[in-house]
C-alpha cells in the first residue's frame, strides 16, 4: 500500500513539474514576441534610458540601425515640424552637446523643405543616450596588441521619437549611432543619417 502511495506522488509530482514548465515556456514565448529586437542592448535594458520608452517592434534597418515605423506612414504630409531640444542621457557631459544635435537636425529638415515651427504638424523629440570618447577599449586594446585595428574615433547614439500632432500618436521610432573622428563630427553625423531616414520615407 505505501509502494502505491509513493508511485501516486511521484506520478502527480511529476504531472504537476510538467504543467509548470509549459506555463514557463509559453509566457517565456509571449515575451519574445512582445520584443521584436533581438540585439543585447535592448534584450537586457529592463527600462528604457532616452526619448524611446518602449523598443517593442524596433527592427534593423539598412538606413538606421534600429527602428519602428507606423504602417502606411508618409513624412511627405507633414509640412512643419516642432523640435524639442534634445536631453542628454550619456555619462559624457560636455556643454552644448544636446544643442548641437538639436540644431543639427532643424538645419537637414529645413533643407529638405520642411518649416520648424513651435506648433508643428509632426513634433519630433530626442536623446542623446550614449558617447564613447576616444581613448576606449578598442584603442586600448591596439597599442597593446600588434596588429591594425580601427580607430572609430567617437561614437554617438541617439534615440528620437517622432508623433502626429493632430492624433498625438506616436509614428515612428529611431535609434542610431555614428562615429567620426571628433565628437561634432559624430553628433552631426548621426542627425544627418537620422534625417536622411525621414526624408528617404515620405
């Protein structure tokens, strides 16, 4: 009788492990699905750090590094655009730098035609979250090991989010980073490609 008894626990313990790894499986799935982007950067951020406060659906992009962007959505009927000043999230604090970007960026669209107005049919917000200097693990690492290795000088990484003023619903989401020798080349560049985005979508 107690030989029974045991066989039945073990049976239903058994059962009960069971059912409890298929519940992990299936929310450890649903998850996923809820984080399209697989890069390391956005799979171990437990909260977002810029102007993106959530990265679900952001994909690679052959123009941007990651982005996510409305369906049916075309830049080309939003004639103005509010900038607001972009915010620095970056442990690197030098003065001017989010004035910089912001400015940066009113100049590209002006030139593609767009007006920067206060009140914008399209309002455009943005961080600057990261900058490596010069000096980083890469170079380190090349004056201490024979070999070439590339110096990408600074590199720059932005977050912008663009809304639709009339529904105030966000369309579209960017992040990308850029590397020049200096860190105004590197700032300019990474708006310039971020512009090049939007206008290559209208």
């Amino acid at each position: 009788m107690l030989v029974i008894l045991l066989l039945t626990m073990i049976v239903l313990g058994g059962c009960s492990y069971l059912g409890l790894q298929k519940k992990k499986g299936k929310e450890a799935s649903e998850e996923e699905a809820k984080l399209v982007v697989k890069d390391e950067v956005y799979a171990t951020m437990e909260e977002p750090q810029g102007a993106i406060k959530n990265y679900a659906g952001m994909v690679e992009d052959e123009n941007v590094d990651w982005v996510w962007l409305k369906p049916e959505t075309a830049f080309g009927r939003y004639r103005t655009v509010a900038i607001g000043l972009f915010k620095n999230y970056s442990r690197v604090s030098t003065p001017k730098m989010n004035e910089l970007i912001s400015e940066e960026v009113r100049s590209q669209l002006q030139k593609s035609g767009m007006t920067v107005t206060t009140e914008g049919e399209m309002l455009m917000d943005g961080a600057i979250v990261d900058v490596t200097l010069k000096g980083g693990v890469i170079e380190k690492i090349g004056k201490m090991i024979p070999g070439e290795y590339e110096d990408t000088g600074v590199t720059v990484c932005a977050e912008v989010v663009i809304g639709d003023a009339a529904t105030n619903l966000i369309i579209c989401k960017i992040r990308h980073q850029a590397s020049a020798p200096e860190l105004d080349g590197a700032i300019k560049k990474v708006a310039d490609e971020v512009v090049r985005y939007i206008i290559r979508h209208r």
